[in-house]
C-alpha cells in the first residue's frame, strides 16, 4: 500500500500562512506541535493521496486562523472585556451519550452554542466585525461534503452538519491540533504520547479566548444566556475548567466501557478511512483501551483529589430512555429554570433526530480483539464506582 508525506515543513506551512493573509506576525507558540504533528503524520499515519492534501490544507487553514485571531485580538482589545457567565461544561468521557445531551441542550434556545463551521472557522477575514461569513461557511462546508464522500459510514456515528452545534474538536485544533489528530482523524502514536504529557490549562485558557471571540463577532452585549460547551477532553480536567471558568457548571455522562470502546473503535475506523487506506482495527482497539483507561483513571483521582467539585452524573441509559429528566436535572443543577417553551424545543428536535437517523453502523467488541474480561480488569474501579449508571 503507498502512503503519501506531506511535502510542506512547518516553516514552510507558516510562512504560506503569513502571505495568505498579509499577517506578518511570528506564530512561535504553535511550532512545535506543528513539527511533531508533520513527522508523526508523515511516518506514523500512511496517508493516502487525498489525505495527505486534505490534511495539509486543513493545517494550513489553523495557521491562517491563528494569525487573524491574533491580529483582531490586537485590533480590538475590546474582545478581552467580553464576559463568560456560568457556562454549562459537558465534560464527559467520548461515546457515553454526551453528543445527544450537547445537541438536545442547544434545542432548548436557552444557550449560546458554537455552530460546526464557527469552530472550522473561527476567525474573522477581513478583521472587521460585521464582514459577511459566508466564505467561511462555505468552506467548512465544502469540507463536509468530502469528509461524507470519502467516509459515508461515519455519519451513522457522528455526524458533521454546517448550522448544527458541534463539540469544541475543530476549535481545539487550533491550539496543539488537539483530539482530531491524537485518534479522531490520523494515525498519530507519537504525537498522541506528546500531546497527553501536555498541561491543559494553557488549552482552555485559549478556549476561553476563543469562546469571547466568538460571543464578540455573533451575540449581542444584552444577550444573557449561558454558554453550552462540550468535549471528551475535558473529563478528568474537571479542576482546571474551574480554575480557568470559576462560575462553571459541570456535567458528566457515563457509560459501559465495553460498549464505549466499540463504539470508539468503530467511529475512529470510519473517520480515519478518508484520509488512510490502512486496516488497522486491530490496533484501534488496544489504542482505544488505553486512552479511556487513562481518561477513567484520571477521573477517579481527579474526585478523590477534589471532593469539592460539583458534577452532575448521568447515565448513558438514563438519557437514552427519559432525556426530559435528565434535561431537567441539568437546569436544576445549574440553577436554571426548563419552561415549557423549552421542554417542547427539546421533544421537537428528539423527534426530529431517533437514534440511528443516518444509518445503523454495526460494530462489536470482538472485531478490535476487545473481551469482556479485558474490560473488567482494566476498567474495574471505574466499574465499581459508576456501574449504576450503566
């Protein structure tokens, strides 16, 4: 099988970055990840053709991103004044149902979300705040549609629409490539063993930037609503989203591991196949094991470490069965009210959007060399301390 490198360096790809957008400003911050992002995507991830220059343009586009988000932050210090109030974190682990809660919660009208083509394309153009977005638009959905083209399977699992809210993946990538380039989207071990030694902080420090730039350029001053905000990063991590959000509300979903692992196993499949040729479900499997035991291990220390932390637990088949209690759980915990403009918001859109709407993928265990007893001894704290959720 031929695989394909990026022919671009670093330098090379920051440099073009610059002259695409007349932005002469030395992006430091970002080389190093971008470095060991290029060598383990060229020797790691056997991408074929169209991969590899799908990859490259992407890379490109975080660069040029990055440099008009700084430009604009120079331009309009007015940006830093910009206020987070109380949002609501969906921190938990991926595959436990938290992509449902997130979307089911945006239907609701009664917070501020981030659209999938915001986050592909957060920055400003032209640095002015009324520009038309519509080239942006267009991008992230041009993207969309050879991302369904090359992968059609994926969209039975997770599924990218242009207008629709999507978890803060994108927006992640344009800090140290984040999630989309550690399992998601590439074959990267070594970036991947890089990037999980990395401090996240400094990561949701620049999401909160991110998030006020955003709020500045598509919400007006009075408009009060919370921010609803999600990613499988954050579990674990639950204590710097405090320290870095004071006023945040947190809420985590859980699920069988087995299951999980499955269904993590065959999403990562599905989504690598557009940019690899390579059968690699064997080793998606154990990749996969080892990633959620960390992130449950994490979790559990990070409760005995910091009793303090209010989280809101929730059962994966808890929300699949009553969605409406866990929705009211949810304002309950953070302090809100559920009006029954909002209750029926939410019917509406489950209605709208059954379980399997795009297509059943069916996937097991057993096809990534996973066993229920492997499960059991990897996961048995989390097991013990969770299992009732399940």
């Amino acid at each position: 099988m031929e695989s394909f490198e990026i022919k671009s360096s670093a330098q090379q790809l920051m440099s073009k970055a610059r002259e695409l957008t007349a932005i002469n400003i030395i992006d430091s911050d970002i080389e190093e990840a971008l470095e060991r992002l290029l060598r383990s995507l060229n020797t790691e991830a056997l991408l074929n053709e169209e991969g590899a220059r799908c990859m490259e343009q992407r890379l490109l586009t975080v660069l040029c991103n990055r440099l008009r988000m700084q430009r604009d932050f120079q331009q309009h210090p007015e940006i830093n004044e910009q206020k987070i109030v109380r949002p609501v974190f969906l921190t938990g682990a991926g595959r436990t149902g938290s992509t449902k809660m997130h979307k089911l919660l945006a239907a609701s009208g009664d917070f501020k979300y981030l659209h999938f083509w915001q986050q592909y394309n957060p920055s400003l153009r032209t640095g002015y705040r009324i520009e038309d977005p519509s080239d942006r638009v267009r991008e992230a959905d041009e993207f969309i549609r050879w991302f369904n083209e090359r992968t059609p399977e994926a969209k039975t699992i997770h599924h990218y629409e242009t207008f629709e809210p999507e978890e803060e993946t994108f927006l992640f990538d344009h800090t140290r490539f984040g999630i989309n380039y550690t399992l998601t989207h590439a074959c990267t071990p070594s970036f991947t063993q890089w990037f999980m030694t990395q401090d996240m902080k400094p990561q949701l420090e620049f999401l909160k930037q991110c998030v006020k730039y955003l709020q500045w350029q598509f919400y007006p001053d009075e408009d009060a609503r919370p921010w609803l905000l999600k990613n499988p990063q954050y579990s674990g991590r639950e204590h710097l989203i405090m320290q870095v959000f004071p006023d945040a509300v947190l809420v985590a979903t859980h699920r069988d591991p087995g299951k999980r692992i499955a269904s993590a196993a065959g999403l990562m499949a599905c989504m690598q196949k557009a940019y690899s040729d390579a059968d690699r479900a064997i080793a998606l499997g154990q990749q996969i094991v080892e990633f959620m035991v960390i992130c449950a291990d994490q979790y559990l220390e990070l409760l005995d470490a910091h009793p303090e932390l209010k989280i809101l637990d929730i059962g994966y088949t808890e929300l699949t069965k009553n969605s409406e209690l866990v929705a009211e759980k949810v304002y309950a915990h953070a302090g809100r009210t559920l009006t029954e403009k909002a209750k029926q918001a939410m019917r509406d859109w489950e209605q709208r959007n059954r379980q399997h709407k795009h297509g059943v993928y069916k996937y097991s265990a057993a096809d990534y060399s996973i066993t229920p007893e492997m499960v059991k001894e990897r996961f048995g704290p989390y097991i013990k301390r969770f299992g009732q959720c399940f």
